[in-house]
C-alpha cells in the first residue's frame, strides 16, 4: 500500500527513525485541506507507542480536514547542515503515514496531554496537571496511529557511518 523507499541506501532502521520521533520537537502535519488543496501545519508533537499526540483548538481548518479525511501525513527534520562546497546539505528526516483522530475519551485525552506535558515540560509536571484542568473544556487532542514511516539521512552521513562501522 505504501511505497517503498526509492534510494533504499539511505534508509534508517526503525529505531532510529522512532528516536528522531521521540527527540524533535516540530514537525508539519499534512492533510488533505478545502477543495482538495494540501494543508501542511508546524505543529509540537509526543510520540509513544506507534502513535503521535498533537494539541490543538477545537475549531479551524486542521480539525475540519480530519474530520473529512483521517488520513494524514507527518514529517519531522532532526539535521539539515548545509554543504556549501559540496552544493548540499547533511540531512536526516522522518516521514510518517496514518490515520488522525480527534480523541473523545478523557482518559485517552489526559494520557496524550502528559505525554506533551512530559516532553516539554519535564521539570513541571506537578504543574502540568493543573495546566491541562485550566485548558481542558477549550484543547482537542488529535492523535495519529502511525501505519508506515521512513527514516532517510543524506548519502554522505550512511557512507561516513560505514566508515566507522
């Protein structure tokens, strides 16, 4: 169903393509906007468990492209170290496909919010819990079931760990 990865060289194992997950901080979801038209939003994210957790308002142009279609796609950029002599860049990236859905369960809904909360706030999660009460009735939470993703770095970082293998 999911094409495979054309420059199959420069693929990264699974692990490393879920520790890239789990340490960006942005990334942009895309979604299938009005009239058909791509809409692609930089958005803070958590990863556990085969799934991403985003926050959101309840309303807005997201939240309607999900409600139409579930399937989405989420790409995150972990290096990007330009190359000037070489005419490139030292890349590693992400790129993941699956299905969004906005949660309605307030247990799935407050686990997600932690998860966010102890990504970016590690050293506030006593406070995060009455952060998250404050916010409660105006946050959605959507969280995407990871189907397929790749990792891909640029040739020169593959052939550089070869080296040094």
């Amino acid at each position: 169903m999911f094409r495979g990865m054309r420059r199959k060289r420069q693929e990264l194992p699974e692990t490393e393509t879920i520790a890239m997950l789990q340490s960006c901080t942005s990334g942009v979801l895309a979604v299938q906007g009005d009239d058909d038209y791509p809409y692609a939003v930089p958005l803070s994210f958590a990863c556990e468990d085969g799934k991403l957790f985003f926050h959101s308002a309840k309303a807005g142009h997201k939240i309607d492209a999900i409600e139409r279609s579930a399937k989405v796609s989420f790409c995150v950029i972990a290096a990007d170290d330009v190359m000037q002599s070489t005419f490139t860049t030292h890349f590693r990236s992400a790129v993941v496909f699956g299905r969004a859905r906005i949660l309605t369960d307030d247990g799935e809904k407050r686990h997600a919010l932690e998860c966010l909360a102890a990504k970016y706030s590690p050293d506030y999660l006593e406070a995060a819990g009455s952060e998250i009460d404050g916010e409660w009735k105006r946050v959605c939470v959507i969280e995407l079931a990871i189907e397929h993703m790749t990792g891909k770095a640029a040739i020169e970082i593959i052939k550089e760990r070869a080296q040094t293998a």
